[in-house]
C-alpha cells in the first residue's frame, strides 16, 4: 500500500471514527435533555413546597369535588404543620364536563368515574359524611351523623343541587323512561339520555331542549346536547324526521354577547326553533306533555323526547345557613354562598372562603372557574392565615367548548366583564374548528387531572 | 387564562400517565438497546434512513387515522388552524417514532464499525 493509500485510508477512518462521535455525542445530548426533561417532569409530579408556612390552623373543607380536592392539594403543599379536614361522604369523583359526551353516546359512562382518594393528599383528613349544619359564629359545622368539627378556617365547596322538584310532576328516577333525559348530575343519568336520545333520533318526532333559569352549572351543556342530537340525526339521515324546538327561560342563550349572537344564527340556520322565554314549569310523563310559564301564561306542548335542565341552587344545609347570599339576586336565584366575588372570601365572616359551584358570583359555574378560583381562595386564605392583605383576586374567567357537532367546537373563554379572554390566541372563539373538539375529546380531562392535584 | 411552562408540563403527563408504564417500558429497551449497540460499536448512521422511513410511515397513517381516532371526519377540519395542527402533529408522531426506533434499526441494520 502506498504512503498516500495509507494516508488515505487513514483519513477515511478517522472521517468514519468522527462520524460515529459526532452520532453519539447527539445521542447523549438527546439523552441529556430528555433526562433533564424527566427530572422536571418528576419534579413538578413529586415536588415538595420551597416556602410552606408554618402553622396550627385548623382548616376544614366542605366537599370533595373539583374545588374541594384541589384547594386540599394546594393547602397541604402550601402549609407545614395544618391540621387539613375535607367532609364528604362521596367516594366515587365524577369528571363532570364529560357528562355531555356521554349523554350523546361518545364516551362511555365508565370514562368519567374516578375515586376520590386517588388525589386526596395523605396528610388531609377525610370525614366521610355530609355537613347538616354551617355554625360560623361559633367556628363550626356538624355532619348528619352530628359529628360537631370546629375550625379556624372554612373553605365550602359544596357544588350545587339540582332542583328536580321545582319542576311539577319531575324525578330523577323519570331519566331514561318516558322520553325523558337530563345530561346533569351523575354519568347513570347522562347513559340513560343518551338511550332516549338514540331512541329519539332514530324514531323522529317533537324534541324539547329546556334549560332552568338562573345559575346553572356548565350552562353550555343544555346547548351542546340540543346541536349535538340534531348532529347525530343528521349523520344517521333522519333529521327531517325530527322537529327540534330549544326553550329558553329568558331572552338569550348564552351570556357571552357574540357566542349568543352566534347560536341565535345557528339555531335557525340547522332548523332548530327557538322558543323565548319558556320556563318549564312542569311534566306529565305518560302523557309525553310538558307545560311552560311564559309570558302570556303556562303553554303546554307534547313532545317525543324532552331534555329536561332543571334550576340548581345550594344545597340545603348550605342555603339555609348564615353563610347564603341573605338578599338581593343571588339569594331569591338560589341560596348560594356570600363571597365577595373577586377574592372569594366571605363578606361577613372573614375566616370563611368558597369556591366552585355553590357561590354567588355573576357568571362561573364550570370546571375551568374551578380552575380560576381556587388558586384565588387558598392564597387569600393562607395570607389571612399569615395576618396579610389578601390581594389575590378571580376576574370571572370561565371557560366552554362548544361543542357544535361531533368532531367540532368552539373554544368560548370570557371573564367578569363578558369579554373574550383565550388562553391559546391563534384559537379563534368566533369560529368552529376541530382543535377545540380534540381539546374537549382528549385533553381536557388530563387538564382537570392536573388541577385536582393542585398543578395548575 | 395563561398556562406556565410547569402548567402544560403537568397536563402532558397526566395526558401520558395512563400510558406511562409502556413508555418507560419502550424507553427502558431503547437504552439498554443503546448501551449495548455503544459497547459494539455499530454505525448509527446506516440506520438512520431505515428509522426515518419507519417514522415517515406511522406519520402517514397517524395523518390518515387522527381524525378518526378523535371521533372526527376530515369534513371536521376547517382552517389553518386544524391542518397545521394535524400536519405538525403527525410530522411530530413521525419524529418520535423515528428516534425511538433508531436503536432497534441500529441493531438490526447498523453495520460494526470496524476501528
């Protein structure tokens, strides 16, 4: 071999030895930051508090929902030493915004069950009964089995009722029979329409889309469940089978000024009546009739399917307490609970915090103001703890996926003032598309994962 | 409402959680696979195309398949928004795939380097 084939070959193996480092030195980079990648992702799942406070405060939460086991996951992070008590009887936890889905038979009910205990911190203390009785002027409530649980400080996150009795002639247990469906409260109803609904749209007939008056929570829901029905008789090719008429106890049908003008469009536009103020007022469910107060006095009209949304308002022990709204518009709606409604704090009891869907607040009655709120009540109340001002404050946020049709939406987020406030601005909230669909299908629910266990 | 970094870095693992012991599972061969083909001595190079072409494909059919798997019709997609959202999603699938099946093609097509 000559010297320059030697050199040559030299070169090559050294060009080949490079190549081979330069691929390994990528590797370990690679390696290196999806391992850095990991130690943050590990490190956000398990991180311990850099700054709790220190204290002996008995703190006592009323309700493990949404807001009552992300606020324990936020106060035990956030304090060292509390004594941390959540009261509710409920073991199982629902993931309510995936009702909708299920009552239209997209998801199946088994998807949106989930334990309690599984996001509950260990260092909380669970007392599985519900409260009877709110006592602020002696720090204390009672539980039906008459356990008394003094506290320092109160947080009530009861959620709502929801008022099947103020509807003449209306049970739960009608859900599922006589063409009757009601998407709220529990994933057994939500399967249950959604069989009527699968009756419905094969069989054709009068549909009524009702919603109750006042607050109400997810007040998308009674919407998306009146396009999301018209959807699937379209995509089975029944829809001119169907008469579809939306009640609407006011003059609107969403708060949100343009989602409002938006669907008032829509509505017509897929055939869908509206009917103005229409309350439903009551049911005959064996003669598929149901009567509405209007104006002009009660109509009845009879339907082949009805969707029936009953009003909500506080749970009794709650409403009937000193710590409800006592006048004024958010006492005659619903008894919900006084919180001054930008720091979530009673206004007459300053030890007493609430949040999610029992308080009186102009608008948020949804998973995501769950996600505003809590954040506000927990530091406000540690920095009452603390003897500080509370400065932290909630602006309404509160956020719906429209859902307009199966495999599309639109992502609506607005605040107090009932201006558009979206989180991802290249998402327009004026438009359908299928992001917000894919949000809502597969992203939401691992969303609402994260704030349960205080994250976001 | 804005998220922070360590916001969206909790939504993706709760995403990932009921998957989670199959992606350490993947993970854990691809770097013993890694230390093995590193203690051999195999050329990465050469199987770099055999991995791209592998991403490529499952990017296809992740393209093809994603609005179905989300309960969706392509009809659904309306705007920039929903394509570029689907084009970068399968081109992200691709990647992933591709790097993750580097060592196994390693292994299978890599030749030994011989220095």
């Amino acid at each position: 071999m000559s010297l320059d084939s030697r050199k040559a070959s030299n070169l090559s193996r050294k060009d080949s030895t490079a190549r081979i480092d330069d691929g390994r030195r990528r590797l370990l980079k690679a390696a290196g930051l999806g391992g850095a990648l990991a130690a943050v992702a590990g490190g956000t799942l398990l991180s311990a508090p850099t700054s709790a406070m220190q204290t002996r405060a008995r703190i006592v939460i009323v309700g493990a929902g949404a807001a009552g086991i992300a606020a324990a996951n936020r106060l035990a992070r956030g304090l060292d030493g509390a004594a941390i008590t959540i009261i509710d009887r409920r073991q199982r936890h629902l993931y309510q915004p995936g009702l909708t889905l299920v009552a239209t038979g997209i998801w199946k009910p088994g998807k949106v069950v989930d334990r309690n205990d599984r996001y509950l911190p260990q260092s909380v203390n669970w007392i599985q009964d519900h409260v009877a009785e709110f006592d602020p002027e002696a720090n204390r409530v009672v539980t039906t089995a008459g356990r008394v649980v003094p506290y320092d400080y109160l947080l009530v996150t009861t959620g709502l009722k929801i008022d099947f009795d103020a509807i003449e002639g209306m049970s739960p247990e009608l859900i599922g029979r006589e063409s009757i469906g009601c998407v709220y409260d529990n994933p057994e109803h939500a399967e249950r329409t959604w069989q009527m609904i699968d009756q419905y749209t094969a069989a054709g007939g009068v549909g009524l889309f009702t919603r109750g008056p006042g607050g109400i929570k997810c007040a998308g829901a009674p919407l998306k469940v009146t396009m999301l029905t018209e959807d699937i008789a379209r995509q089975r090719s029944t829809r001119r089978s169907l008469e579809m008429v939306y009640n609407s106890p006011g003059a609107g049908l969403f708060s949100q000024p343009d989602t409002n003008e938006f669907l008032k469009q829509e509505f017509p536009e897929r055939d869908i009546a509206i009917n103005w103020h229409h309350r439903l007022k009551g049911i005959e469910p064996e003669a598929h009739r149901a009567t509405f107060a209007t104006p002009e006095g009660d109509v009845r009209i009879d339907y082949d399917f009805i969707h029936v949304v009953p009003p909500m308002r506080a749970p009794d022990a709650l409403g009937n307490s000193p710590l409800a709204w006592q006048e004024g518009g958010f006492a005659d709606d619903g008894n919900w609970m006084e919180v001054d409604q930008f720091s979530m704090r009673h206004q007459r009891y300053g030890n007493v915090f609430g949040a999610g869907d029992c308080v009186g607040t102009p608008i948020g009655k949804t998973a995501a103001s769950v996600k505003a709120q809590v954040p506000v009540a927990v530091d406000n109340m540690i920095n009452t703890i603390r003897d500080r001002e509370t400065v932290a404050r909630y602006d309404g946020y509160t956020s719906c996926p429209l859902i307009t049709g199966r495999g599309r939406g639109i992502l609506v987020e607005f605040d107090y003032a009932l201006n558009m406030v979206p989180s991802f601005p290249f998402i327009s909230p004026y438009r359908e598309h299928w992001v917000p669909w894919v949000m809502k299908d597969r992203m939401l629910q691992p969303a609402y994962n994260a704030m349960l266990r205080g994250r976001i | 409402m804005a998220f922070s970094f360590f916001g969206i870095l909790a939504v993706l693992l709760e995403t990932i959680r009921p998957w989670l012991g199959l992606i350490v599972t993947v993970l854990a061969v691809d770097i013993v696979l890694t230390a093995w083909l590193w203690a051999s001595r195999r050329s990465w190079s050469s199987a770099r195309r055999p991995a791209l072409l592998a991403g490529a494909l499952v990017g296809v059919v992740t393209f093809f398949l994603a609005p179905w798997l989300t309960s969706a019709r392509f009809s659904d997609l309306s705007g920039l928004l929903d394509w570029l959202s689907i084009v970068g999603g399968s081109v992200a699938v691709a990647l992933l795939v591709a790097i993750l099946l580097w060592p196994l093609m390693t292994a299978l097509f890599g030749k030994r380097d011989r220095t």
